[in-house]
C-alpha cells in the first residue's frame, strides 16, 4: 500500500512518514492518539481478508464432501464481497492515516 501512497503522492507518502519517524513531541497530540488508533484498523480489516480465504479453501473441501452446489456458490459469492469489504477499507485507513501523519508534521499548538 506504501508503493501505490507513493505513486499516488509523488513519493511524498514516504517522505513524509520519514518526517514523521523524527519528531518527538512534547506532549501527546490527539492527531497521535488519532493515529495509532488507526493503525490498528487494517489489522481487522487485512484479517477479513487472509481469513475468508481460509474459508475459501473451507469451502473447496466441503465441497469435495458433498455440500450442495446452491450453498456452495452462495458462500463463496458472500467470501468473495467480504475480500473486497475488506481490501478497500484498509486502502482507505491507508490513505486517512497517511493524511493524519502529514497533518502532524505541520504546526501543532498547546494550549493550556
């Protein structure tokens, strides 16, 4: 996802999350917090996907025992949304946490 941000951006996405990896902040921003709550997201999503081809693969075998053509095509049709579900939703947690870190990179005023 990091190469297509890049061509996406003009290697800007890259340059960037290097930025980003060298700033040490005073006190926490919630563009941080923000942040790290979205990295977690593609783990769920990206885990959508690896685990609906393990289903797929189910499927292949119940297949083989006898499972009726009807409820085969019908699971896999529904596998085969929840893949695309979720590849796009990481590509867009990808493109919003790529925006948050440049965002973090600009001007950041504390008020007490």
């Amino acid at each position: 996802m990091d190469r297509w941000a890049d061509d996406r951006t003009d290697g800007q996405h890259t340059k960037n999350w290097n930025a980003y990896l060298q700033v040490a902040f005073k006190s926490d921003p919630i563009g941080r917090r923000y942040a790290r709550s979205l990295v977690l997201r593609p783990k769920f999503e990206l885990g959508v996907f690896f685990a609906m081809v393990s289903a797929g693969l189910g499927l292949v075998w119940l297949g083989t025992l006898g499972l009726r053509c009807s409820v085969l095509i019908s699971c896999s049709l529904l596998g085969l949304l929840f893949i695309v579900w979720g590849l796009v939703e990481a590509s867009d947690t990808h493109k919003v946490l790529s925006k948050t870190r440049a965002a973090l990179l600009g001007t950041i005023r504390v008020v007490e």
